[in-house]
C-alpha cells in the first residue's frame, strides 16, 4: 500500500467520469468502466483464472445462474460482481447478488456495481446469506470531485488482490457496519442531542446536577460545540490555520463548555427560595457554631448562582465550596454537599443541620495557613 493511493484514486475516478460518457449499454459498462476498477485494485483482467467472466453459480441442474465476473482464487470463486448498465437502480438486483451466495459457498463477497456506483456485500451475520446493508458504498463522481472519506480509502485498500483476506471479509464488514451505524448515531445527536447526552456533557464539565428548565440552553451549546469541532476538523484536513493556531494550543472540550456555561450563567438573578437558602445558613451556622473563630468567619459564606445550581460556598467557590442547591425535584429543598453527605432532599431545612456545621468547619480549616491547623490539631 503506497501513500499516494488517494490521489491515484482520485485521479482513476477523474478518468471512468470522463470515459462514462461511452457506456450506452451493459456491455460497453463491462469493458469501459468495471474492468479497468479491478485492474485498479490489482486483479489481471485479462487472465480468465483470476477475473473469470460468466462464472457459473447454480443452484442446481434445473436452476442455471451466471455471474457477470467472478475473482478466483485457487480455482474457486471467493468474489462475485453483478454488473449493471451504467445508471441503472441497483436495490433492483440485489436479490440477484443474493443467490449467489447461496449458490456459491466459497464467495465471501459480492459486489453490485453500474460501473460508477459501487456496493459492497459480505456475509457477516451467516456464512453464506448475504447482509441486508453493504458494508462500503462509493459513487466514482464523489471521488473524482475529491470527496474521499477515509472509510473509502481504508476499504478499497483492503479490497486490493495484495490485502484482501477471504476469511477475514466477514469480520471486517461487521466491523465497518457497525461504525457506519455509529456514524450515522453521532450524526443524529449533533443534529438533536439528547437530554441524556447533554447530561453526560455537563456532568463531565463539572456541572452533575441541572434544572430540567435550563436544559434548552445547554442542548443548544451543545449543538454548537458540535459544529465547532466539526469545522476545526475540515479546517485540519485542509491544512487550514485556526483562530488558535498562533497559540498552538486547544481548550478541552469539557473546560470550554465550562467557560461558556458561566458566562451564560452569571448574570442570572437569585430565586426567592435561593435567597431562603442563603440566609438561613448564615444564621444557622450562627447558631450551631461554638467557638469565637468559627463565628467570625461566617461573614465569609457568599453565593453564586448558575443557570443549572446555586452555590454556596466559604471564600472560594470551587475550594470552599459548601453545597449546590437544587430548585427542583419532589422535595423543597435538594442538595448537594460531595463527600461530606452526598444529594440531601428535604422539606425541612433544619434536617441539613448536621452537615451543614460538618462541611463549615473543614472548610474554614482548609482556608488556615497551615502553621496554625497543626497547633489546633494539637491542643
């Protein structure tokens, strides 16, 4: 396998484009288009024991079939080609295709092809039934005008005379249905990402707990982030600089959509019930505390309030954070305090008074200089 293979390609595919023209029947697709494509991929069209026309594929004495060309291998056929005249439908004869498989039990692959359009079949669920879905199709006029995708190029390359494996098609074929699936899943969740999705997208940006309301906002920024990395990928293929190039450096995708949702989310404005929350932690701990210090330190508690939760935390949101609110769920109030009690929800505030206190004064703790948590711990 050369490097240059997509450019030979391209320029093969340029060549059958301009030679279409000639093709006004199956015959003249045979000679003009179909043989020169396996000659492409390394097959001697001019020995009957390689590439044999007409190949016999019957079911029985009563019942005669014929393939248009059959790739030989030891003096079996292992490949079989219907041939069609060029623009004719393909899904007409796929039933065609079909019977030889059936027919024929060392064919482990069938190709249905009008000289342009190419489709490529294996047997990947039941040895000798061939698949309802080709596991690669390619149109040569896509090629030509180079929209090569590298699911092409990786499978033509494996269909030379040099790589293809027999025994090995079946697996490979499953292989390459299963990632078209896939393609095809990816494809719908940037058009419409799913709640689930977008969950998942937050919860690693840091974000495990969203209101149901604000959801519309990220799915969108979802979308987005979708598009953007899209475009940087066709930017890179081209060979195209970036607005990032001269940094030469990428943002995560998790922090930019961390960054992005904060700056959707500061300019917010407080509930009612928030604002509940708020102050009744700061006269709580003013209460459950029982030492000068620890009181004093209360002035420090502040609040940021997000599109998905509000925070409340001791001096620094991320390091003294306390616990994120939830205004929503069955319950009035939900929480979330990490390690220190995991998702509370109550209808009684005064339920989250234990670990309200245990979360206040390790975070006090973690905000002393180090000299002076040692002589605490000490006395």
């Amino acid at each position: 396998m050369s490097d240059d293979f997509r450019p030979k390609l391209k320029l093969f595919a340029e060549r059958m484009v301009t030679v279409a023209a000639r093709c006004t029947n199956e015959e003249s697709t045979k000679l003009f288009l179909i043989l020169p494509f396996l000659n492409f991929l390394g097959y001697d069209d001019r020995n009957p024991d390689e590439v044999c026309p007409e190949h016999s594929a019957d079911f029985s004495e009563k019942f005669k079939n014929r393939v248009d060309f059959a790739i030989m291998k030891s003096g079996t056929p292992i490949i079989a080609i219907e041939c069609k005249a060029l623009g004719s439908a393909l899904k007409d004869e796929r039933g065609q295709l079909r019977s030889y498989f059936n027919a024929a039990p060392t064919i482990k692959m069938g190709v249905l092809t009008d000289g342009l359009v190419y489709e490529f079949y294996a047997d990947s669920d039941e040895p000798n039934m061939m698949d309802q879905n080709a596991f690669l199709m390619l149109d040569m006029r896509e090629i030509a005008k180079g929209k090569i995708e590298d699911s092409i190029e990786d499978g033509l390359k494996s269909l030379q005379k040099c790589n293809f494996d027999p025994e090995n098609i079946g697996a490979e074929a499953k292989r390459k249905l299963i990632f078209h699936d896939f393609v095809q899943q990816i494809s719908k969740i940037a058009e419409n990402p799913s709640e689930q999705f977008v969950r998942m997208l937050l919860q690693n940006a840091g974000l495990s707990h969203v209101r149901s309301k604000s959801l519309a906002d990220y799915t969108e920024l979802a979308r987005s982030a979708f598009r953007e990395f899209v475009n940087l990928r066709i930017l890179q293929r081209l060979d195209l600089p970036t607005k990032d190039k001269d940094q030469d450096k990428t943002v995560p995708a998790a922090e930019t959509l961390q960054m992005e949702s904060s700056k959707v989310d500061e300019s917010l404005a407080v509930s009612a019930i928030e604002l509940d929350v708020f102050n009744y932690v700061k006269r709580r701990l003013a209460f459950l505390v029982k030492d000068d210090r620890l009181f004093q330190e209360i002035d420090g508690v502040d609040y940021k309030n997000y599109k998905g939760k509000f925070v409340v935390f001791y001096k620094r949101v991320q390091a003294g954070r306390l616990f994120d609110f939830y205004d929503e769920g069955d319950c009035k109030y939900n929480f979330d305090f990490g390690q220190f009690g995991g998702d509370v929800s109550t209808d009684n505030l005064s339920e989250i008074d234990k670990v309200l206190l245990a979360v206040y004064v390790q975070r006090v703790s973690e905000n002393e200089p180090s000299a002076k948590r040692l002589a605490t711990a000490d006395q």
